[in-house]
C-alpha cells in the first residue's frame, strides 16, 4: 500500500475502528515507514490539542458587535427578562 | 495531569453560577456578546446573520437558564447554544448541494505525493518532538485553522471535540457521509502541512534522529 493510500487509512482509524486487515496493513507499513509513523503521531498531536480546546477559542478575535446592533439587543433581552 | 498547552481564558475565571441573566441582562450582553458575535462571524460570514444568532443565542440561554447546571463556565454553555444555532443556519439555507471539492481539494491531500505514491521529498513528515505538548502549538493551530474554509474548520472541529455526529456534520456541510470521511483527510492533512511550515518554519526543533514506534 503506498504511502498516500496510507494516510488516508490513518486518518479513517481516527473516526471508526479499522478492520483486522486495514490494522494489520497499517502496522506493516509504519513499522518501516518513518514519515508515515511521524505523520500519524502528528495527527494524534493534533487532536489532542484541538480537544483541549475551549470552544472560545476557536473562533476570531477582535470583532465587536456594532453599538446598534448591541443596542437592539439589549432592548429584547430586557422585554424578555 | 493539567496539560501545559491548556491556555486559560477570560471565560474560566470563577463566575457564581447561581447568578440569573434576568436579574441584569445588560451585563450578560456586555460580558458575552463580542466573543459570540465573533464566532458567529467567522462562521457565517455574513454580519446581520451574526447578530441575529447572537440575540437567539442570548435570549434562549436567558430562557433556559435554570437548566444550566453550572458543569462548564457560562460562556462555554452559551457557545454550546450559538454552535447549534449556526449548524442549524446552515441546514436551513437552500441551496444546492456544494461539491467537497469547492470547499476543500484533492491537491489537498494528493499534492504532497509522487505518482506512485510515495512522500515527496519536500512534503515528507519532519520530527516534531515535543511540539505538541507546548502552548504555541496551540496558537499555530489557530492560526491554521484559520486558513481553512469557516464552514469546514467548524464542521471539522465539532467532529474532533464530540458535539456533532457524522450525520449531522454531513447535512451541515451538505455532502455525503462518505465525504466526511474525505473532509476529515484533507482538513488534517492540510492542518498537518500548515502547521509544520508555520510552527517548525526555521526553528531548531527539527531533529534528524528517527522516531521511536
């Protein structure tokens, strides 16, 4: 299997088990396969990191809302409240 | 063990949980609106959008805010709610059908690779040591996930943090659930490619020794 197709089972193992076969292909190749061995401990690497993620992180920094906007939304929240 | 890359964030500073938005909605808005405006933003692209999902978001946390169980900060529950808010934005446009590959492309994946499959010499993975374990790798990750399309960075990141099914991510981003599993590849490989140029770039944490397991 090559190195392509490879990435592409290393990223399904991610989402769902592999079957016996896919497993054992993987194991084969990165027993050999340095950029792939480093490929998918990059990956993991990355999950992790996404995971410790508080979901305020991820997103833009520095946009406010407008002062109307904010205006008008204050007005429902207090008609709400 | 509290891992080092984990950055505290205005939002974690102790709250009394037991304080009711009603009692002064005013300062429910000053404290959480900027921060969902800007989520919704970077996401839906579109300002007046934004601001409508921001008012949903804080009117529906001001009506069910006797179910919040004060398990999370206020802010992270009141994201919670604007997520579901925007995948729901998303599931009511209609339109047709975009192509996976509109959003995100096979040279996405295939470009770092020869004809026959192999690493390209100059895509090939370097070492990253302990990268992952440092609180920069977490600011590269930002930045990288900034150069994705806004609706597949979402999409990607609610598959990774558990809050969205496959299913659901499939309507989200109106393609196939076999495609999911493509946008997933591609997204990592790109996050991947991204962040080794931007976090290895010149430093010295490229290491010429191999790899263990």
């Amino acid at each position: 299997m090559s190195c392509r197709k490879m990435t592409q089972l290393i990223s399904k193992s991610m989402d769902e088990p592999l079957s016996f076969r896919e497993r054992f292909m993987l194991r084969l190749h990165t027993i050999t396969c340095g950029a792939c061995r480093r490929y998918r401990s990059q990956l993991e690497s990355m999950r992790n990191a996404i995971q410790r993620m508080t979901p305020d992180q991820t997103g833009e920094p520095g946009q406010s809302l407008p002062s109307d906007s904010r205006q008008r939304i204050a007005d429902a929240l207090r008609e709400s409240s | 063990m509290e891992s080092a890359a984990h950055v505290r964030t205005n939002s974690e500073r102790p709250r009394a949980t037991g304080t009711n938005p009603a009692a002064d909605p005013q300062q429910w808005l000053d404290d959480h609106g900027d921060a969902l405006f800007a989520y919704a933003l970077a996401r839906v692209k579109k300002q007046d959008v934004a601001e409508d999902l921001v008012q949903e978001t804080l009117l529906g946390g001001l009506r069910t805010f006797d179910r919040f169980k004060g398990d999370s900060t206020v802010r992270t529950w009141l994201v919670a709610i604007l997520r579901h808010k925007i995948l729901n934005h998303y599931r009511a446009r209609s339109k047709a059908p975009v192509e996976l590959d509109a959003l995100l492309g096979p040279e996405t994946t295939d470009a770092q690779f020869s004809r026959s499959g192999k690493w390209r010499k100059e895509a090939n993975p370097k070492a990253w040591d302990s990268a992952g374990e440092q609180a920069e790798f977490g600011s590269a990750l930002q930045l990288c996930l900034d150069q994705l399309p806004p609706r597949v960075a979402e999409a990607f990141l609610l598959g990774e943090q558990n809050e969205c099914s496959a299913a659901e991510i499939s309507k989200m981003l109106d393609i196939t659930a076999t495609n999911v599993y493509v946008m997933r590849h591609r997204a990592r490989a790109a996050l991947r490619r991204c962040l080794e140029e931007r976090w290895l770039g010149d430093s010295p944490h490229d290491s010429v020794r191999s790899e263990a397991g």
